[in-house]
C-alpha cells in the first residue's frame, strides 16, 4: 500500500520533549518535500514545518521556530519531528505529509493518520 504512518505522539509536561515519527510505504520519500501540520480543536490546520526533497533546506512557522526540528532518513524512509521546549498551545493532531516541494503550491499527495499530542501538567 501507498500510506504515511505516524506515531510518537502521547502526554507530556510543559517544557518536555517528544519525537514524532513519519513511516513511508509504497513510495519513496526521499523524492518527496514532507510537510508536518497539526490541529488543534476548534481551529484550523496549520503547516508547521517543511524538508525539501532537493536541496536540503528546512522551513518552520514562527510558532515553532526554535523549538521543533524536521528530519530524514532515507534508509529508513522516515521523517521525524523533534519537539523542545513543549507548551500547551502545542497541544493538536499532528500530521505529515508528501508533494512535490516546500515552495511549491501543489496539493499534498500523501497524507498520514495524524497522531494526538497533548501538553499538559
């Protein structure tokens, strides 16, 4: 099958950490710009962050810069998102996704299930 699975995501204390995990089958994600969006309830999805299939470059949203980290492995076919520095506000659905760059303006081919983190005391 042609599918993205996440998993990582759980309960955490304000100022810890988790990494989010993003699974590729079916398709190679080093051909791919992967993008992490999140959720939040009564709100709109937010695009978070972004690899670049070509040159290497990363992208984050001013809500996360500083704090949150994408990275591949291609051996692996896995993306990954390191979370820092939590805060409640962070609290969402977090979801990957797959298209043809960063910068483009394509629709995302590939999506995953998304996975609950909660930042709470």
């Amino acid at each position: 099958q042609v599918q993205l699975v996440e998993s990582g995501g759980g309960l955490v204390q304000p100022g810890g950490s988790l990494r989010l995990s993003c699974a590729a089958s079916g398709f190679s994600l080093a051909d791919y710009a992967i993008g992490w969006f999140r959720q939040a309830p009564g709100k709109e999805r937010e695009g978070i962050s972004c690899s670049s299939d070509s040159d290497g470059s990363t992208y984050y949203a001013d809500s996360v810069k500083g704090r949150f980290t994408i990275s591949r492995d291609n051996a692996k076919n896995t993306v990954y998102l390191q979370m820092n520095s939590l805060k409640p506000e962070d609290t969402a659905v977090y979801y990957c996704a797959a298209r043809g760059g960063c910068l483009s303006n394509s629709k995302y081919d590939y999506w995953g299930q998304g996975t609950q983190v909660t930042v709470s005391s």
